[in-house]
C-alpha cells in the first residue's frame, strides 16, 4: 500500500508540475479507445504500478484538462492540491456521511462548512443544507423543497418561471419532479441577458387569470453563458407580493460573494429562499461538490425524510444532523472534508483573492480582444467570463470561423474555449477563473484563436 501510494503521488505531483505544458483539450475517438480497452475481466492480478501506467498512457491521455490554466472552455474546475489529499482521506477511512450514528464527526464538519457558505451568502440562522454532488443535483433538491413547500406536492396547474439564460439543470429537475415541459415558463431576457422583472409580473398574472397556479421564480445568480446576475432584490420584493418561492441558481457565480465586486454584483442572495453551489467551480474544489441551501429550517426534512424498520437505529436523537433525511441520498460521501482542509490550510483570504482574480482576468482578456481588433466583444467581461466572436468582412465567414473554433482549438490542444448561442449568434466564450492563468497565458491563447480563426476563413 505505502509503495503503491506513493508511486501514485509522484505521478500526481509530476502531472501538476507538467501541466503547463500538457494540451488543454484532448479527444480520442470511439474505435481508438476500444482497441486500446475493450478486453474480458482479467481473471488474475497484474503488477499495479504497471496498471496505472497503462491508466495513465490509455485512458488519462485522452481527456481534456479542466484544471489546465489555459483550460476556459464551460466553467473550469481549477482544484488544489490540499482538496485532492482531503478526497484522499475521505475515501481512505470509507466515511458514509448519511447518518450521525455512523459519522457524527463528519457529520459536525459538514455542519460547521455549511454555515460558512450561509454566512457568506447572507442568508439567516434558520438556513439548511447539504452538500451534494454538484449543481444540478443541488437544484433538483431546492425545487423539490420548493414544490413541497408551496404547492404541497400536487404539481397540476404548477407554473414555475426562469429567463431564457436559465441553466438546463433547471428544467431536468423541474422534469424529474413530475412537471411538464408546459410547467416552466421562460421569460425572454433582457438586453443584459437578465431576467426582466416587468415581463415576468405579466406572465405570472397572465397564469393566474388563467386558473394557473405560480409557485417558483428561478433566478440565475452568474450565468453560463455570459455571467450575467439577474435582478435579485427586485425579484426578491416580486416573489414576496406574488407569495412565491425564490430560487437562486447560483452553481457558478455564488462563491463570487467572498470578493467586494462579487458580493456588489449578487446583492439580494441573501433574500432568496433557497440556493445552489457548485465549489467544483469558483471555490477551486475537485470534483464532485455542490451544495443546495434553504433558508427555512425543517423543510430538508420534511421533504425527504424516511424511517423504515431497518434505519430505526440510527434514528436522530436532538441535536444531531442525518444528512440521508435532507437529500435522495442515503449513501453519501464526505464531500465537505475538501473544503474545509484547502480553507483550513490556505485560509479564506487566499480564495477571495482567487476569485477577484478571476474577475480580474476576465477583464484582461476583453482588453485583449478589444486591442486585437479582430474579434468583435459580444458582452463584455461580467462575473469572470466574457463572449466574444471572429470579426470578418461578411456574416457568413464570421460565423463560420467562429463556429469552427472550438474544435479547431480542441485539435492544437493549447488553448480551449466553448462555444453557445446568443440571439441566433454563435460566440465564443471565455471563463478564465483559474488563479495560476497569467496574463501571458491569455495573451497567448487569444493569439492562437486568432491563428486558427485564420485558417478557417480560408
């Protein structure tokens, strides 16, 4: 075990130290991993360090790095080093986080870590929540409390409202949870990519004069597309006369609220009443960590406990915490073990820096991209992550070399992006929230789209 473990840290240790100079995006084709994989359970055992060098050379070479600091397609994934040594710990003991019979400890951290993240977010004492395996799970479990709390579970006639920036997990879980495709209501965004308040008051009466009935407004709190905030107070004070549920969406932008400029951009989070993180992204977590928070105690449990005869004891005595009754999850690992050692160990004014530099290196790269000349800012850097497209003399090669860009990039393998859709446009986005990116790392990699655009006119 020792030998093994540490022929596996050095090969971690080495993969963080190359990492600069490994490609940022990598593919293989189905035909090339099947012949490289495709093979019987082996009846017997082989040498294990030569199993993970043939892991390494066979399956971890093709794959993109979403750690990489060139790495700006989606929402990267930045990790650290002391969190991939906290996952370390936590499948090493095999902790089963769901019962405090079990875990009690594990059971106290995840406590103590999620009322760092209610802090930070504003939100009251009254505040629950667990952790989860990432955003879209942590929305599944708000608009399941959602739909507990304010339609009593009957979903006929139930409307709920988001803009159409509004990240897909939204709707999945609405899905999942019995509604109807009819059942979500998207509101045209803004000329900011925002929700409007005034279309959605329209649609809400609209549905009631209908016999609908309106339960849930969604919010996005750092849009994947452009990170755009939608007006939070002014929904807050909406959802309030309407006597509407309050979701916030807020799996990338959220952790923004540790920096001065981010917490200005996300005021009125503090009024939601529920929410969801995703630390895989902004907190510089390894995946897989989300989180879904509601502001009033005792409706996790009311929406999920259970108590059959085989989990009478583990029953919760006062005081203690099952985080099996919060979520759909008996099963669960001990995912806030990560976060809390990287903030025990780097301390939290190293994250808010981290994260202002994410703001800070979005704005670098539109200065970038503006002094080019050849590219044309489509919205500009808002919440670490900014849109842009190839400039051409006709529409058509622009929008061809745009389009082509990402697959262009993910074939030289120095840089990636990601491409989405805005107002029938295809644009390149750039979410550049990894601490080691360096200026130089943008300037480069802005170069490089631009070699590649190039080519792709041609």
């Amino acid at each position: 075990m020792r030998a093994l473990g540490h022929h596996v840290v050095d090969l971690l240790v080495d993969h963080q130290v190359g990492l600069r100079d490994q490609p940022a995006g990598a593919r293989a084709d189905r035909a090339t991993l099947e012949a490289r994989l495709r093979e019987p359970a082996p009846e017997t055992g082989s040498d294990p360090e030569a199993v993970v060098a043939r892991l390494e050379r066979d399956v971890l070479s093709a794959m993109g790095r979403v750690h990489h600091p060139r790495f700006f397609a989606f929402v990267p994934s930045p990790s650290n080093f002391v969190s991939v040594l906290g996952d370390t710990l936590a499948a090493g003991y095999n902790v089963f986080a769901g019962t405090w019979f079990e875990s009690s400890g594990p059971a106290m951290l995840e406590l103590v870590v999620l009322d760092w993240l209610r802090e930070w977010c504003g939100l009251p004492e009254s505040t629950e929540g667990l952790f989860t395996s990432g955003g879209s799970a942590a929305n599944l479990t708000a608009l399941a409390v959602a739909r507990r709390a304010r339609l009593d579970d009957r979903v006929e006639g139930a409307v709920a409202y988001a803009s159409d920036q509004t990240h897909s997990a939204v709707g999945r879980a609405l899905r999942v949870l019995g509604f109807a495709p009819d059942q979500l209501r998207t509101v045209p965004s803004d000329a900011r990519f925002r929700l409007p308040v005034e279309p959605l008051r329209a649609a809400i009466e609209a549905d009631r004069a209908a016999g609908r009935r309106p339960f849930c407004v969604v919010a996005s709190a750092g849009t994947t597309n452009t990170g755009a905030v939608d007006p939070l107070d002014e929904l807050a004070d909406l959802c309030r006369d309407e006597g509407l549920w309050l979701h916030a969406d807020a799996a990338y932008g959220g952790a923004a609220v540790l920096s001065e400029r981010g917490r200005a951009a996300l005021a009125g989070i503090e009024r939601v009443d529920s929410l969801a993180l995703d630390p895989h992204k902004w907190l510089f977590q390894p995946y897989e960590i989300g989180c879904a928070l509601v502001r009033e105690g005792g409706l996790l449990g009311e929406t999920f406990h259970v108590l059959p005869d085989y989990l009478r004891d583990v029953e919760a005595r006062a005081g203690e915490v099952n985080f099996a009754d919060r979520g759909i999850q008996l099963t669960r690992s001990f995912r806030a073990l990560k976060l809390w050692l990287s903030i025990q160990v780097f301390g939290l004014a190293a994250f808010r820096e981290a994260v202002e530099r994410g703001i800070s290196n979005a704005e670098t790269a539109e200065a970038i991209l503006r002094e080019s000349g050849a590219w044309e800012i489509v919205t500009p850097a808002g919440l670490g992550v900014v849109t842009f497209r190839w400039r051409a003399e006709d529409a058509d090669t622009a929008e061809r070399a745009t389009a082509g860009l990402v697959e262009a990039a993910q074939a030289d393998g120095f840089t990636l992006v990601s491409s989405t859709r805005l107002r029938g446009r295809t644009v390149l986005r750039l979410c550049p929230i990894n601490p080691r990116t360096t200026d130089e790392d943008l300037l480069e990699s802005i170069g490089r789209l631009e070699m590649l655009a190039k080519r792709l006119e041609d």
